[in-house]
C-alpha cells in the first residue's frame, strides 16, 4: 500500500497462460467459520470462467499487516490493490470488484476514487455511509454491531455464541461494551464517541461522490436485509447521478425475499415465499461479468433494469425503473379515541384526515423493560417475515391497523412515517413498522425504521427536545414490495424501542454511552387535526 503496509491476497488464476480480466473483493472474514470454502469455491468459478480472482485480507487481517480500522483505510487501499492487480503479467487491466455487505461497502469507498481500471461492480446487500445504517442508523446504535466488532476485532475471526451475544447486549455504558463481548476494541470506543455525523464519520462517506463513479453496477440486496438502505439509495444514487451517460443506463437493481445472507433459503420463519425465491445468482453475476470485462454480447444490459419479488403475490416481476412509474403515494392517517395500546385497542389507520378534538395516545417508555424485536437469533442481521403478536401485546406498543381489506392493496417503493410525538425526556426515540395481518391473526413485519429525538433535524449535530413540547418526526422505514391480500389489513405499530436491534435510549440526554443511568419516558403520540400522524405508502392500483 501507498504507507507501506503489505496485504496478503489468495489468487486463483486459469488453468491456462496468458493475460485475463481480473475481480478483486477485499474482506475481514477469511478467516470466519465458513467464509474461506465460500471464497474459494468463487475463486474456482471465476477461474474456471476466464478470470484471475483475488482474495485479499483488509488491513491488519489473517496474514495482512497493519490494524483494521473500519471503514477508514479501505478507499485507498483498494484503490491500491486494483493498481497492482493491473500492472500484473496475468492481468489485461480490465478489473471487476465484488462482494457482499462490508465487502460491498469498500468497493463504493474505492470507486469514489475513481480507479481508471475499475470496469464493473457486483455489490450485494452494500452498507450506505455509516450514520445511516450501521453502526449508527438515524442517530440509533445498531447494537448486533457489537457482535460484529467482536467477529472482526484483532487478527482471526471469532464468533461469539448469538444467544451469550444477547445476554451481553444489556451491558452498560455502552462504551464498555467490547470489553463485555472479551476484547478492548479501539474501533469501538471511537464510534461511541461519535454518534453524530462528524468529520470522524464524513471521511469515510461515499454516497455524496456518484458523480465520480463512471461504472456498471449490479445491486443486489433482500427485502429482509438490514442493509437494503445502501442497496435502495445506491441504485438511485448511480442512476440519477453517476459520472457519464452510459454508468447511469447501466445499473441493474435486484431484490429479493432474502435476508442478509441473500438467495439461500425459500422460507423464512413460517413464511414459505414458493419455488421462485431462489435464483442463479452466480449465473447473473458471471454475465454481468462477461459483458462488461470482456465485452460479451449477452444481452444483459438490454434486459429490464429492475428485478424485484413482490411479496405477497410471491413472484417477480421486472421494472423499468425504481421506484415503479406508477406509484401512486396514499396517505393514511393515525387515529384512535385515545387508546391505540395493544392491538386490542381502537388505533386505526384511516384515508380522511381527522376533524376536530382528538385524544393523543399514550404510553410509558421503560428502557429497563424495552420493546424488543423478534428475529432469527442464529445470527445476526436476521430480519423477517415474523410475527408480531408478541409485541403486540404490550401497552408501550401504539397499533395502527385499517379495515379488513375488500380488494387488493399493492405496495411497492419507498415508506415514511410522519410522526407529532411529545416527551417527558430530553431525548428519546420513536421507532415504527409496517405490518401485514393475515385473517388469522398473523401480523408478519414487512419493514422499520427508527428516529433518535436528539437528531430529528440533522445527523451531524444533537440538539436536545424540550419535554411536553409536540415535535414533528420523520421515521423512514426505508423500501418494501408486498402485495396485501383482500382481507388482509394494513397496520402501523409505534413504540420507542427495537432492543435488541438499536440500543436503548435511556432517556436522559447525557452524553452517547458514558453511562449507565436510565429513566422512563412518558410518550404521546397526536393526531388530530393540527397533527396530522401519518404513514405514507406507495401504491400501485392496477397492472
């Protein structure tokens, strides 16, 4: 590298002499349970198919020199290393990168360099700029991160039991987090004293730079991936805003009903999605390969730029553009009498705005009992289809639901909540997710997102609320494709915790993490005419 610092890189090549297009994915995880026999049997079928495929350790991983620092040192050391792949006897210059989650993350930090030989990208289910997702979403720590710091901490993975990892996500202060996870992380204490978007994180955005990336991008992402922000705003990104014509044709977006672990499993939890969940992935990856490294006519690129898998209706369906053309925006509105708690309260969700007087809703935040989020506890970053009902339940959960549908409601697009909430805390959070109730009684999660009060205008500074002041939150809850069925129902829940999911807000306004202290909320969510509570949907009527 640039300082100095050698990076230790496997390299499969042909079985033939000569020079070939090469694809490069950077990565912490050689040396995870699992993740070498993935890299390899890539590496043999890249080779197989005409390509050298290098493997490389991130810095101060496995056998590369130096100290992994995440998300600061990957832009150019990729930039790097796809200079010395390209000045290689066995390269033709023409280079591809590749790769999932971090893997996909470093690929846009580098290309936001501009990297002469870079031809082509496969990012799949790529994190955005760190505030946005992970490790911080929305002013929100996104707590399994803890696990992952622990993955990546030092230089072999380890990976800590998930079931220890959700005992352990109770400690506090959270600034000692890694030393209850067994590590004294530099990384880790860095990030908990920066959870606004400073200069600390700004340095290593690369969403504000499309216009200095000039190359073919294939997105893949689920809708069941915590990182399908990155994905979403990606294609977006590089379709209104990459450098030249031809980069903002040739992006290709696809979505599935996958997890982060994406195109693995037709079924998630009780939710079978049918024959069609699966895909050939690799096979799409080796074609977009083909046509843009070695020039193949494949018809690729003529092909409808979006892919995505209707939930619901369980099938695919090709776009041509993303969002959809014809997405209609609805809005639906919050209402209740005043007792929206539990889904055996009156909370509706209705398409008149309300009139007159109307009861706020109410309810205590105790961040010593939070609302938690149901997920797959064999590992981390498993959202999905699961049912609701349990949390549903509880009296510090608001339910929003419409009738029993008569006819089909397809949503499709982006999602966001526009919330008027007060507290009895200088800060606090609002969390929401859109639901899906079957005629039994099944609520099946579709989406969510979450707000921290002291970041409702702006990542980059906090600025303390003012407790029984009303104020205006906008929750996004991001992108979801789901069909709901006639007698079905639309719900909206909202409550001021996902735990373990984000951490805890504890209410006080002290500084991020530097403490253990924590303190109810009293919360009020209006909705009445001069507080129009809604969530925004995007519909399609009829095709």
């Amino acid at each position: 590298m640039r300082d100095g610092t050698r990076l230790s890189s496997d390299i499969y090549r042909p079985d033939s002499h000569g020079r070939f297009p090469v694809i490069v994915t950077r990565t912490p995880y050689t040396t995870l349970e699992g993740f070498m026999k993935l890299f390899s049997d890539e590496g043999k079928f890249f080779a197989k198919h005409g390509y050298v495929f290098v493997i490389q350790d991130c810095r101060g991983k496995n056998d590369s020199e130096g100290w992994f620092h995440p998300f600061h040192d990957d832009a150019e050391d990729g930039y790097d290393t796809l200079a010395w792949c390209a000045r290689q006897e066995w390269s033709n210059g023409s280079l591809g990168t590749f790769g999932a989650s971090y893997q996909a993350w470093n690929q846009w930090a580098t290309a936001a360099l501009s990297p002469p030989w870079l031809r082509a990208m496969v990012c799949v289910v790529a994190l955005p700029d760190p505030v946005l997702n992970v490790p911080f979403q929305n002013g929100a720590l996104v707590l399994w991160m803890a696990q992952w710091m622990a993955m990546v901490e030092g230089k072999r993975n380890t990976t800590p039991s998930i079931y220890e990892a959700d005992k352990l996500y109770w400690h506090l202060p959270l600034r000692t987090m890694d030393n209850a996870f067994g590590w004294s992380s530099k990384f880790w204490r860095e990030w908990v004293e920066h959870p606004s978007a400073d200069q600390y994180w700004k340095k290593t955005f690369y969403q504000d730079k499309f216009d200095r990336i000039s190359v073919p991008v294939l997105h893949v992402s689920g809708w069941y991936d915590d990182d399908i922000i990155g994905t979403h705003l990606n294609y977006l990104g590089m379709v209104n805003g990459a450098r030249t014509k031809s980069a903002r044709k040739n992006q290709k977006l696809v979505i599935g009903p996958w997890q982060h672990l994406v195109n693995s499993a037709r079924k998630i939890g009780e939710i079978d999605f049918g024959d069609s969940a699966l895909i050939d992935l690799q096979g799409l990856e080796l074609r977009w390969f083909d046509r843009w490294l070695k020039g193949a006519i494949n018809g690729v690129d003529r092909e409808p730029p979006v892919d995505i898998f209707v939930l619901g209706r369980n099938a695919w369906r090709k776009e041509k553009a993303w969002p959809p053309s014809d997405v209609t925006p609805r809005v639906y509105y919050l209402y209740s009498k005043g007792r929206a708690n539990t889904a055996f309260g009156d909370g509706r969700l209705v398409q008149v705005l309300p009139r007159g007087e109307i009861p706020s809703d109410s309810y205590a935040y105790d961040p010593a009992n939070p609302c938690t989020n149901i997920y797959d506890s064999s590992h981390v970053a498993a959202e999905g289809p699961y049912d609701q009902r349990p949390i549903e339940r509880r009296e510090d959960v608001l339910v929003y639901s419409t009738e029993e549908l008569g006819r089909e409601v397809e949503v499709t697009g982006p999602i966001k909540v526009n919330l008027f909430a007060s507290t009895s805390a200088t800060d606090t959070d609002f969390w929401a997710q859109l639901v899906d109730v079957f005629p039994n009684g099944y609520s099946m999660h579709l989406t969510e997102g979450v707000i921290r009060g002291r970041y409702r205008k702006t990542l980059e500074r906090a600025e303390l609320l003012r407790p029984g002041q009303v104020y205006e939150f906008d929750i996004d809850l991001w992108v979801t494709s789901n069909l709901f069925l006639k007698g079905h129902r639309i719900r909206l829940d909202v409550s001021s915790s996902s735990f373990p999911k984000y951490d805890r807000n504890p209410n006080t306004g002290d500084a991020f993490g530097q403490n253990a202290r924590l303190k109810v909320a009293e919360q009020k969510i209006f909705h009445d005419e001069e507080h129009p509570s809604s969530i925004a949907l995007p519909i399609i009527m009829s095709r």
